[in-house]
C-alpha cells in the first residue's frame, strides 16, 4: 500500500479519504449507512492512534489538508470524528477549529436538524454562531 505525505511527519496510507469517508459515513448514520461497523476501529481508527498522540497539531493539519477537496462532506465529517475519537473534544488550536466548523457545516448543508449534532459541535456552533441561528 502507498503512503502519501501531507505534512511534515504525518504519513497517511493513500487510501486515507477512503477511510475517512467510511468513518464519516457510518458516524453520521450508525444504522443506515450500510457500513460493517467491525471494519471502522480496524481501518479508521487504531492505526492512526501513535500519530495523533505523538503530534496532535501536525495530525489534525495532515487531516485537514487530506479533506481540503472533499465535496462530498463525509471525508470531512469522518476527518473530524477520527480527531474526536483519538484526542477528544478539549483541540482548541486552529486547525482542529476549522476541521470542526467544517464537520459542522456538512451537516448543516445536508438540511439536518441540530438536533443531529452530536453536543460538542453544537456547542461549537453556539459559540461561532449564537443561538437560533442553525
């Protein structure tokens, strides 16, 4: 399998989007996206673990240049969830910011609800936008 380089120390297989279009998929609808949820730990998640720990910053930035021509939006969503699942929600630099307000945008643009977000995207939302704003 390749590997493609997106920043500086973060090597991401070549079939990241890929990955991260399945995490995306099967976050954004457990039940109805038709994704094996025993293939999402395996594939999008545990191999990225030592990664994140060992430079959040550049993974996230590696993410976001990864998902930067996503027009689908799952690759994005996915992006986001893999950040949350591997660092947890407390990533207030920058990039982790904008991959979030991205995640946040993908659903907004799907015509969901906000019910849909999960908690710390609304509150993310709140934050840059106020309330009865969605």
């Amino acid at each position: 399998m390749g590997w493609l380089r997106r920043t500086p120390g973060i090597r991401f297989p070549a079939d990241m989007p890929r990955r991260l279009e399945l995490l995306g998929r099967f976050e954004m609808d457990h039940v109805g996206s038709g994704v094996d949820p025993t293939e999402i730990y395996p594939t999008c998640i545990a191999p990225f673990y030592e990664q994140a720990k060992a430079d959040p910053q550049a993974f996230v930035s590696a993410l976001l240049a990864t998902v930067r021509d996503d027009t689908g939006g799952f690759v994005t969503y996915g992006a986001s969830c893999l950040v949350v699942e591997l660092l947890g929600t407390d990533q207030k630099f920058g990039d982790a910011l904008d991959l979030l307000d991205r995640a946040v945008a993908v659903k907004r643009d799907r015509g969901l609800p906000s019910a849909a977000l999960k908690g710390y995207e609304w509150t993310r939302w709140l934050a840059v936008h106020g309330p009865g704003t969605w």
